[in-house]
C-alpha cells in the first residue's frame, strides 16, 4: 500500500506543516515527534489528521511505516 491508500481511506495529511518544510537534512535527521507506528525520531515524517471523519488529533508516520501502520488499524508496532 503506498500514501495514495491513505487518501482513499480518507486519512489528509496536515497541508500547513508540510508546506514549506526545510530541505532534507543529513541522515539521520532527529523529528520533535515520535512515529506513531515504530516509535522511532529519527528520519523524515509525514504528519496526518487523525481519525480521518473527526480529526482529534495529529498523527505521525514514517513512509516506510504508513502501510504497516493502516494494516494494523492504528495500533503502534508489537501491539497484537
């Protein structure tokens, strides 16, 4: 599953936060956020509007964690 089943799913990423970001930085980059999936700060992370029908709150995904993270149902990895 790539970003566009996210779309479908009705899961909008938080335009204000991606617009204009800085250039990438060296690898690793450390985030002020943790991933919502693997719990890791280091690389770059998407920020989503979560849940999707009633926004309450801001989740934050790797690209790599996107697809694991939808197939679990929301539930951060290890979690049965």
């Amino acid at each position: 599953m790539k970003r566009g089943a996210l779309y479908r799913a009705g899961v909008t990423p938080v335009m204000s936060v991606m617009v204009g970001h800085p250039p990438t930085a060296a690898w690793p980059r450390k985030s002020a956020h943790r991933c919502d999936h693997c719990g890791s700060q280091f690389g770059d992370m998407r920020p989503w509007n979560w849940p999707s029908d009633h926004p309450t709150r801001i989740i934050w995904l790797h690209e790599r964690c996107e697809t694991p993270w939808y197939d679990s149902g929301g539930a951060p990895e290890g979690v049965p």
